[in-house]
C-alpha cells in the first residue's frame, strides 16, 4: 500500500482525525476519573484514536456512494477516487485489528470489549439506520458515549459504577443537539442524496426549539456529573456549572427569530467548546486531589 507524497493527506482523511481526537480525548477523561495509572494514560489514548481512526475508514467506505451525492462529502477520499475501495477497505481493517491490539494490551477485556462494541454499533447499526430514518441519531448516540466508559474500565473502574453511568449519559445527550444543529445547515444535501432527514418533518425554526431543549438537557446533564460525586473537588464542580450556564445562555441563540446558518454555526461550535471544556475540567479532577 504506497502511504507516501499526496497520498498521506487522502488516508489522513479517511480516518477523519478531529473527531477520532475527540474520541481518544474523552477516554482519556474517564481513565483520569478514575484515577488509573498516569503511564498507561497515553497507551490507552492511542488505542482508543486508532480505533476510532478504522472506524471512520469502514464508515467512509460503507458510504461511499451515499457521499458522492453531496457536495460537503464528495471531496472526501473514496468518492473523489483519490483512494481506492479495496484499499481504503484493508486500511480500515489493518486499524482495527491494531487497534484491537493496543486496547487489548494497555487495557483490559472489558475495554476491548466496549471499544469493539463501538466500532460494531457504529457501522453495523447506525450506518445502516441513517438510511432508514430521520432519527438514528437516538441509537447512534451510543457511539460517542461509550469511549468514556473504554477509558474507565481500562483504569480499572466498574462497568456499573453510578459515576460512569452519568458521564456516559452526558456524552449520549451531547451527540443529539450536536447532529441537529449539523442538519439545520445541511439537511437539504441529505434529503437530495436520498436520505432521511428531519429537516423534510420539521422546519427549521421548530427543530431549533427541540435543539435548544435537548442543549439545555445537556447542560443538567452536566451538573448531574458533579452531583454524583464523580468530581471530587469544589472548583470542578463549580466549572461545571458555569459550563451548563454558558451552554444555555450559547443555545438561546436559535430561539431570536428566522433561524440562520450563521445562527446555527456559532451554537454549532458552542456545543463542541462546551464538550472540549468539560473534558478539560474532568480531567483537571485529577490535579485538585493532590
């Protein structure tokens, strides 16, 4: 397989890098919540980022058809022949099995198990329902909560434990608005290429409101994080209040009129600041135990 000269950036965005970031990220923060060993933390980050990486590359292969019907997608790798599908297949395997690997050796069965799971649910599950249904963002949720619980278990924390449960249920609220505030700038390329979009039930300006209800499901969710006692520490459970009432105060914006793509963009990257700033202040537990 030649990864060299151009073709390094066409299998780079195969593996879609900021989101699988975003994943080994939120990892990281359920193993520091659980306070595992700081020299496995980096081991278990990989795992988790390759993982991801060939779970993107199976989905982007699954989709490749689907992808060259719109203009947002039709750049990437597979449907701009920049990568072929036969070898954008064995790419996507060789990062499982490797990532498999990794997870296996710097965690534990059970977090090789959920991180399995993921990649399964993800391709198996929720590609499949995009097709079918305007609201496989419910099942596909799943997706982003569960790398938490791979980093948790990998510290050695209970599969059940009350704490996880709450963390993973903020991350699983967090990927519904976050989806819908995508569609409302792009629900028109989807219900083009043939798939079901809420955008073709709902007008804009009614799934702003429902958006604007779950981002302030998000933000209670996030205190629920620190009412449980997964943080330990006044100032992190003070960050995250403030974290709830930035998330609010950011979605009220879709609430002032005519909804527009600016509009929908800045509570857009709102929502992902929020996500990025919880990470940072769970992670920062850590250091306040000290």
């Amino acid at each position: 397989m030649n990864m060299g000269g151009k073709n390094i950036a066409a299998y780079a965005g195969l593996c879609r890098m900021r989101i699988s970031l975003f994943s080994a990220c939120s990892a990281g923060a359920g193993f520091l919540l659980i306070r595992g060993p700081a020299w496995r933390l980096a081991g278990v980050m990989m795992a988790v980022f390759v993982l991801a990486c060939g779970a993107s590359a199976l989905n982007q292969h699954s989709e490749r058809a689907t992808d060259a019907r719109m203009p947002r997608t039709r750049s990437r790798p597979l449907p701009s022949g920049r990568i072929g599908s036969r070898r954008a297949l064995l790419f996507a395997v060789m990062l499982l099995v490797a990532g498999c690997v990794l997870l296996a050796a710097e965690g534990n069965i059970y977090a090789l198990s959920l991180g399995a799971f993921t990649v399964v649910w993800y391709n198996g599950v929720y590609t499949p329902l995009k097709k079918r249904t305007a609201f496989a963002v419910f099942p596909g949720g799943l997706v982003g909560a569960v790398p938490p619980a791979v980093g948790w278990t990998a510290a050695g924390g209970g599969l059940f434990d009350p704490g996880l449960l709450f963390l993973c249920f903020f991350f699983f609220m967090w990927q519904v608005p976050h989806f819908w505030l995508f569609l409302l700038n792009y629900g028109e390329e989807y219900e083009r290429a043939g798939l079901p979009a809420l955008t073709s039930i709902f007008a804009k300006e009614q799934i702003a409101r429902i958006s604007f209800v779950w981002i302030s499901s998000v933000a209670v969710s996030c205190i629920f994080i620190g009412a449980c006692g997964v943080t330990k520490s006044l100032p992190v459970g003070v960050s995250l209040v403030a974290v709830s009432v930035w998330l609010i105060w950011n979605g009220a914006r879709l609430l002032h009129g005519k909804v527009k793509k600016s509009c929908c963009s800045f509570a857009f990257r709102g929502m992902n600041a929020g996500m990025v700033l919880v990470m940072i202040v769970l992670a920062a537990d850590r250091l306040f135990q000290f």
